[in-house]
C-alpha cells in the first residue's frame, strides 16, 4: 500500500467532501480515503499495483470539483 495526497478545489461543505471520499472508494485499489478538515487536501491509501493518483485526481473532477496530484 501506498499513501499520496491530493489538493482539491470547491469543496465547501460536508456533502462535498462526502461526495469525493465516495468516488475514491469506488476505486478499485483504494483502501482508504479521507478529507482535511480545511476540505483542501485528500489523503489516500491505495495499491499501486492496481491505481495511480492520477486516476483519483479523474474521478475527483468527474464530480465536478478540482483535484492535482
């Protein structure tokens, strides 16, 4: 397992931040994902073997909020 973080964007409430830790959940490879309280950084545990950042960062703005790497 690996841990990266993740600046976001437009995040602006709890419903937000909900929003994108399920999108990283549906993730095949990720472990775990939370929110800063500050809703500007996401933390994730994930298998590189089977995600990159890169995809998490896609997701994330599938939702309509910002994500880099």
């Amino acid at each position: 397992m690996k841990k990266t973080s993740l600046y976001l964007t437009g995040l602006t409430c709890d419903n937000c931040v909900r929003t994108v830790v399920n999108a990283l959940l549906k993730i095949e490879g990720v472990d775990s994902a939370e929110v800063s309280n500050d809703y500007e950084w996401a933390t994730v545990i994930y298998d590189p073997d089977l995600t990159k950042p890169d995809e998490m960062a896609k997701a994330i703005e599938a939702t309509g909020y910002g994500a880099e790497v």
